[in-house]
C-alpha cells in the first residue's frame, strides 16, 4: 500500500507547487496519511513538520510564524485550530477522510 501511495501524494504535492526546501505542515490526528505525506515529503524533497492535532490555537501559531510553510495537510474538522491569517502559506490541502466517526474506530 505505501509503494503505491507515496508515488500519488509525492505527484499531488508537485501539482499544489511544491518543490524542495518547501514546508509541509501536517496537522492530523495519527493516521495513514500521516505516513503517506511523510514519505511523500522524503521522495520530493519537502520538509515534513508534523503538529500535534490536540495542540493549542497559540502553539500552532507560533510554530507556523517561525517556519513560514508553503502549506498545511490538515482535516477539516482542525481547521479551526489553525490562523486565519498565516503569512507566506499559499495552500491548505484538505484531507476528506472522516477521523472523527465512531464506526471507523470500532467505537
């Protein structure tokens, strides 16, 4: 499964524009995509900073003025943990999988 993935998220971060030295920023709660991005990051030369998902508004904040990110990979559902307003970050790239949902965790 990685050997296929990391191939497509590697092409779907070079269609958003990324190129090497950029920041990825990816603010997920632990799941496969996480390991997808990571990988993805490693193939095109992208730096992978992963944020905690049960991190503060003000920690994040900070961590995204300081590295300036060409982008976040984030869930809707923590999009609001993340600035408005962030400078330098031209791309928010949405992942669609619902993490949140009881029956994919066999809750």
């Amino acid at each position: 499964m990685l050997r296929r993935r990391r191939p497509q998220w590697a092409n779907l971060l070079a269609r958003y524009g990324f190129e090497t030295g950029d920041r990825l920023f990816v603010v997920l709660p632990p799941c496969p995509e996480i390991y997808f991005s990571l990988l993805a990051c490693a193939r095109i030369g992208v730096l992978f900073c992963p944020i905690y998902a049960t991190s503060t508004f003000d920690e994040v904040s900070v961590r995204i003025s300081d590295a300036a990110p060409k982008g976040i990979l984030t869930h809707p559902d923590l999009a609001e943990m993340l600035p408005t307003d962030i400078q330098g970050t031209t791309t928010k790239i949405f992942s669609k999988r619902n993490y949140f949902s009881p029956s994919e965790h066999g809750a």
